[in-house]
C-alpha cells in the first residue's frame, strides 16, 4: 500500500473552504501526519521547506525572496521562523495576487505568533492521523494498532510499523524538541513520556507523577505542556458546572495516537492487544479521538465529566442548545450502568452514546445507545 492511495477528502475541503476565505491558510499537525501531502493537493506555486538548507538559506532575505513571487506560496515548518509571521502581514496586504499556506508542527506557538501578526488574515485547520473516515471501517483494527501516521499505517506488516514508530519516537525527541530551541535531553524526555503513557485515559495528579520521576509539578507542567503542544498528547478538560457536588477539577490525559501509546507499552500485534491489561484504555483514546476529529468539523467543544463519587462521562459536548455525552466501552455487548443513569440526570443530556467495537447499534435505554466506533461519524454529521 501508499499513503497516496488514501485521499483525504474532507480535510481536503475544509483547507479549500479556508483557501477561499484568507489570505494566509496554517495547517498545524505533529510530524509525519500528513501535512505537505495534503498541501501539495493544492499545486502551491512556490515550496519552500525550512528544513532544506538551500530553502532555509534563501529565506535569510525572505522580503527580497518572496516578495516578487505571486500565487499560493507554501512554507514549511514555519515554527522553525517564526519571523517570517510580520513579513508575511505586510505582503499580503500589500502584493493581493499572493496567498500563503503555512505549515507547523508546534500548536500554541504558532498559534500565538501569527495570531499577534495576521490577526483576521489568517484561518487554521488542524491534521491529525488518519483517521476512520479516511481509511474505511474494514481497516479499524489496523487504524487502532498501528495508528493514524501514514507511514506507519501503511507499512507491510506489524513489525516493520512498530519499528517505524519507535523510530519516530527517537526523530521527535531528538530533532523536533531541539528544533523548538528547549534545552530538554531526549533521553529524560522519553523516560518521561514512557512514564506518562501508564496514566493514559486518566485523571492526571500532578504531584503523583512528580514523585514518580523526582521532579517538581511544574516541571511535569512544562514537560506535558510540550508534549500538548506538539500533538502527542491530549489534556481533556473536566465540565463544570453549578450541581452542588464535588467535581473532579483535573484534566484526563490520553496519548493522542494510538499506535505511539502501543509503541510506548510494547504492544506489537493486535494478538497482544486484546489480551493487555490496557485494552481498555487503549479503546477509550482511540475512540475517543476518532470521536473528537469528527466533532472538530462542528467546532464543538469537548470535554469529560466526573464527581468524586464516582459518577463519569468519558466525552461531552453541546449543540444547538442540547448537551450530549458518549461513553466508549471494550465490551462485546455494553449494558446500562448506574453512572449513566446518573450523569443523564446531572447533565440533562439529550442522548448517550456508548461506542463498543462491535457492529450492531441498539438501544440500552430511551436516552442511551449502544453504538459501533464506524457509526460515530455519520451520526453526527446527521
């Protein structure tokens, strides 16, 4: 198989829907998601990688270089110069017939650096893996394993994926945080992020972890804040609201994708999956992210729910004034739990999903549905 095979269509549009609107269009996405061959979809004019010398080099006078050029102008890792955001600001609103389209692999500080220079000029869409949507319901278990990354979703077999993604793991260590200018040495940064994938879908305690690996709650802050920031990992949020009960305040984390987290545990086939004690957890971010991609096309928020009580909801958002929630469950057959019963009263939700790996949707309740993970897409799109 090759990553060409597999056209993303919808990313493929909502890019074209921003193209049309500003000037300047940013693709954000960690590395080796996808991003310059999504790009390349739009036959940019001119290509600049800021990662090629001669590239990087011929921006050293980027006013004197593109500032004749015309057309859509793709630059690469911008995060690398982040410099170029003011330049960029004057040419389009001083040479119309150019259009940019950026391409970073560092979320907040990009997002903060153009956000202060093209303020309403500037429209961004955020590339994960691939996802279900992409590849089709006949590849889930393959999408679980080996995750959303091309390369390593497509590789010949399991062990030649596995092998690519501990490689990536190193490469990110190595050469994306110090692209970032963080004086972090990679091997502390991976026993860390080792150590972090044992609380994935959890409740994050931050002075717990920071026992674990002797540092202070900041320094896990910083280190988490990185990994955030750079795609690998997910900080979900709790809801709040005024219910007159002790809530859980601290965000879950989940790894974002997949196949890292089995990388990271040393699960190399899905034989070895769906007997690790971390099955569950696997299906929980795994479903939970293919979830939260769908939702992103709405701009809907996400969040989870949980009292000290006990009572948990893995995903809730809003829509057209009515609140909603889904539970994602490794279960053959998903049956109604008291905590359901329970976080349908507190939220008043106007329906519960429960996503389980199985095919067959059917109701466990007048407000709860048992619903497969390939479902989830065009149930809320409809």
């Amino acid at each position: 198989m090759n990553e060409t095979y597999i056209t993303r269509n919808n990313d493929i549009a909502q890019v074209r829907q921003l193209l049309d609107v500003f000037p300047v269009t940013a693709i954000l996405g960690p590395r080796q998601a996808g991003k310059t061959t999504l790009a390349q979809t739009f036959q940019p004019d001119h290509i600049f990688d800021l990662e090629n010398p001669r590239d990087a080099k011929a921006l050293e006078n980027p006013q004197l270089t593109l500032e004749h050029l015309r057309g859509l102008i793709m630059i690469d890792e911008i995060q690398r110069q982040p410099e170029l955001f003011p330049l960029i600001r004057y040419l389009v609103d001083h040479y119309p017939n150019q259009r940019y389209l950026l391409l970073g692999s560092a979320s907040s500080n990009i997002r903060q650096q153009s956000g202060e220079s093209l303020a309403g000029r500037i429209g961004y869409h955020y590339l994960s893996g691939l996802s279900l949507v992409d590849v089709g319901e006949s590849a889930l278990q393959n999408l679980w394993l080996k995750g959303g990354f091309p390369r390593s979703l497509l590789a010949g077999n399991d062990a030649q994926s596995l092998l690519w993604r501990k490689n990536f793991i190193s490469t990110f260590l190595e050469k994306d945080i110090a692209g970032l200018r963080l004086q972090i040495p990679a091997p502390l940064m991976y026993r860390f992020w080792l150590m972090i994938s044992h609380y994935h879908a959890q409740t994050l305690n931050y002075s717990e972890i920071g026992r674990s690996f002797n540092v202070s709650d900041k320094t896990v802050k910083h280190y988490l804040s990185l990994l955030e920031d750079t795609f690998m990992i997910r900080l979900l949020m709790p809801w709040h609201t005024n219910l007159g009960k002790r809530l859980v305040k601290s965000p879950k984390l989940y790894l974002r994708d997949s196949g890292l987290f089995h990388a990271l545990q040393d699960i190399p086939s899905f034989n070895s999956l769906i007997t690790h004690p971390k099955i569950g957890a696997s299906w929980e971010g795994f479903a939970l992210e293919q979830t939260i991609s769908t939702l992103a096309k709405r701009d809907s928020e996400v969040f989870f729910y949980a009292t000290h009580a006990g009572v948990e909801l893995d995903l809730f958002w809003q829509s057209q004034g009515n609140n909603f929630g889904m539970e994602f469950k490794y279960a053959d057959a998903p049956h109604l739990t008291k905590s359901m019963r329970q976080v349908l009263a507190d939220l008043a939700l106007q329906h519960l999903w429960v996503v389980y790996p199985g095919d067959r949707q059917f109701p466990i309740h007048e407000q709860v549905t048992v619903l497969p993970l390939a479902q989830v897409g065009s149930l809320i799109n409809s």
